[in-house]
C-alpha cells in the first residue's frame, strides 16, 4: 500500500517518461520533502509518548486512545518515509533547520531540551511523564498530546498550502483533520478528570 501510494506520487500524469516523472520528484529543500521529513520526527515522539502512557495507567480509555494515537501515527510516518526513499532523498537534510520549508524560524533555539519543533515535548516533559502514573500520567500526556496536535496541524496546514504532490497534500489535510478531532476528544477527557490544556 505504501509503496503503491508512492509510485502515484513520482509516474501521475504525462506520458509517464522518466525525464518527466524525474522533473515533478520533489527537491531535498521542497515543502513536499520538508514537510515528510519534519511530521516523520514529530509522529515519532507522539508514537513514544503514547507508549509511555501505556505502561503508566490502567485507564482504558486513554490506554485506546494512546493505541490509536501511536499506530495512525506510525502507519503515517512509514509512508512518509517511503515517500523520501522513493524520491531520493535524505530522511535528514542538515542544510535546513526544522520548519524552514515553510519559511519560518523555530521559536527555541533547534533542539532545545529536546524541543525539535512546534507543540514538541521537551525532554524534561518525557522525564516527568515516565515518572507518573495513573490520573496524574494520563492529566500529562493528555496535556502534551494537545499541544503536539496543535503543532501538527499547524505543520499539516503548512502542507496543505505549500505542497505539490497531490496524495501528500491529501495525507495533510487528513491529519488536519483526525487530530482536531482528537483535541476535541482529549479536552473531554481532561475535564472528566478535573484537569484542562496547558496554557500557552
């Protein structure tokens, strides 16, 4: 399936040649190739706060939601993985701090506490959810997985503007989606328990 979508997004259109299908692969310094490479490293820590949360409560409902969370997660970040093996390209691009395909600078310095990027959880916020457990675990992970969404849309929307390949746009718009959905759910699931987001 995966390497089925990708082959969509290199031979679509034309005449199918090579010469043509090389001209339309995306750039290492593209949205298209900067957005793949950036949402694969944020799904990653959405993937491992969910598995943190996992081990840390006996909650069903946030144990769902954190199953959920990491498997559309991961499923996404292979394809877009896949999508940089097939285009070429570089799953790393140290010519280009985070974010630069949409044309803006990060507001931490890059890797600050491990902070990579918007709505990114730093290291002392994976420190302290390790440490908890039960309501205060699920009250913590609840809160970063709000913000990291919250960032994730802001870079899906990005995307959803700046890319050119239609299936990634398509994948964008998506996640724009599912994860306002899940916001939505997540500050129910706060106020069950007497909590709210962060404030920003």
């Amino acid at each position: 399936m995966v390497f089925a979508a990708a082959a969509v997004l290199v031979s679509s259109g034309g005449d199918g040649s090579a010469a043509e299908a090389k001209s339309r692969t995306p750039t290492a310094t593209s949205a298209d190739a900067g957005f793949a490479r950036d949402m694969s490293t944020h799904h990653q820590q959405a993937v491992e706060m969910s598995f943190i949360v996992r081990d840390r409560t006996t909650d069903e409902e946030v144990r769902r939601l954190a199953y959920d969370i990491a498997n559309t997660q991961a499923n996404q970040r292979g394809m877009m993985l896949g999508w940089l093996d097939l285009w070429g390209l570089p799953k790393n691009e140290a010519s280009q701090l985070p974010m630069a395909w949409m044309g803006m600078g990060m507001g931490v310095e890059p890797g600050a506490d491990g902070a990579l990027m918007p709505g990114m959880a730093t290291n002392t916020d994976l420190d302290r959810l390790r440490k908890l457990s039960g309501k205060d675990a699920e009250v913590l992970y609840l809160q970063l997985m709000t913000e990291h969404h919250k960032g994730g849309i802001h870079m899906a929307e990005g995307c959803v503007q700046r890319c050119t390949v239609g299936p990634e746009k398509q994948l964008a718009q998506g996640m724009v989606d599912s994860q306002q959905s899940e916001i939505d759910l997540m500050a129910q699931m706060l106020r069950k328990r007497g909590a709210a987001p962060r404030s920003n």
